[in-house]
C-alpha cells in the first residue's frame, strides 16, 4: 500500500500534496466533502436574512384554527381582529342551515369588487349571501337583507369608494353595518380606498382593523376569509 510522500517530497505547495497517493485523494475529492459545509453557510445566511427581514416587516404567523398544512400567514394586528370573529363564528356553527358569510356592499360593486370577492369565495366552498343572487325580483329588498343577516354565521364589509359614499348617503348599507356592529361577527375588507377615510365616514367601522387589498390581493383575502370560516 502507497504510503504518504510528505517526510520526503513534502506538501508544502497544491502540487507536491496533490501528487502524493495518500494526501492527494482528499484533495481530488476534497470538493465534495467540502460542498456540505458551502450549502451550510449559504443556509446560515439565507436563514439569518429571512429574520432580518421578518424584524424589519410585520412577524407573520398561522392562526390557531389554521388547518395543519396551510401557508396562510397573518400579521398580528388580523389575528387581533379575527380571533373574536372565529370564537363567535364557532358558536354559531352548531345552528345548522346558516350560510358561512353575509357579504355587505355597495349596489355599484356588486358586478365589479364584489362580485370578484364572492365567486373567489365560492371558489373555497364558502356559502355566501349576495344580494345579486339571493334577492328575488320584485321582493323587498330590505327584507331580504334582515333575513340574509339573520341566516348568516359572519359579516364581511367590502368597502370601496363607492361604499363610503353610500354610508354617507346613510342608504341600505347603514342599516346593515348596524346590524353587524351589534354583534362580533364583523370584517371589514378595505379594497381601492384606505381605513383612514373609512374612519372619516365612519368612526364606529373604521376603529376596527380588518383586511386590505393593498397590503394583499383579493385572492389572498378571500383565502383568509375561507380559513376563517372552515371547520
């Protein structure tokens, strides 16, 4: 068996150690053992960026009734918010034949914003009231609204601009907000407008957080109302 050439030859230089048929093995070899070690420390970095990042942002985290598995995170001002929505919304979850959610809009979004917020919905298997498709012609519409608030485990508040101008008008959308204010089972979804100028029109809603579309698209918000309500 070859023995090892440094008492002779030396491995003062690559070369010298590399023609040596012991020590010269690991250094044809030696990249790969040393591969391990560079993906560790890219690991490290990328790890240590990661909680750079999180310090810097919101802390995301799952919420308690986030299926095992889900990739839904949320900042600690919607767990806030939504906690109390969940606890109510389970309690009403014994009362059988109740859709999932009631969803609250302006009549000029009801084939834009919301129509999109609604089939999205739809989409994760949440039942919803929505005035487009549960309103029948000719029946009295704010009639129909007390019985899509009575039969409904949840309230979401699609406010846009059009909205804020039909609060301010105090129209149909009032009297449901007052509904829903009442008891805590309320979410206000802000979408092309901001919660300051819902303050403005209304202290009462706008002193609630809720969901934006700003910080996050329609998809991910209804994906976090589904969540909400799935059991």
């Amino acid at each position: 068996m070859a023995g090892c050439t440094a008492p002779v030859y030396g491995h003062r230089t690559a070369s010298g150690r590399a023609n040596c048929p012991v020590c010269g093995t690991s250094v044809r070899y030696g990249s790969y053992n040393s591969y391990p070690s560079y993906l560790s420390s890219s690991s490290s970095s990328s790890s240590s960026f990661t909680s750079r990042s999180s310090a810097v942002g919101h802390t995301r985290t799952k919420a308690r009734w986030s299926p095992a598995g889900s990739t839904i995170l949320y900042t600690p001002e919607e767990i806030r918010t939504l906690t109390p929505v969940r606890d109510n919304y389970e309690i009403r979850s014994r009362i059988s034949d109740l859709r999932d959610v009631f969803l609250c809009h302006a009549w000029n979004d009801r084939k834009g914003a919301a129509k999109e917020l609604h089939d999205l919905l739809e989409l994760h298997g949440v039942t919803i009231w929505f005035s487009e498709k549960d309103v029948r012609l000719g029946s009295s519409l704010l009639r129909e609204i007390d019985k899509g608030l009575a039969n409904s485990r949840v309230g979401i508040v699609l406010v846009t601009p059009s909205f804020l101008q039909r609060v301010k008008g105090e129209g149909i959308a009032d009297k449901e907000l007052s509904a829903l204010l009442a008891r805590d089972l309320l979410v206000p979804i802000v979408h092309n407008t901001t919660f300051e100028d819902l303050r403005e029109v209304s202290p009462l809603l706008g002193s609630r957080s809720g969901l934006s579309t700003t910080e996050a698209s329609m998809v991910d918000v209804a994906a976090k109302i589904a969540e909400l309500v799935a059991l």
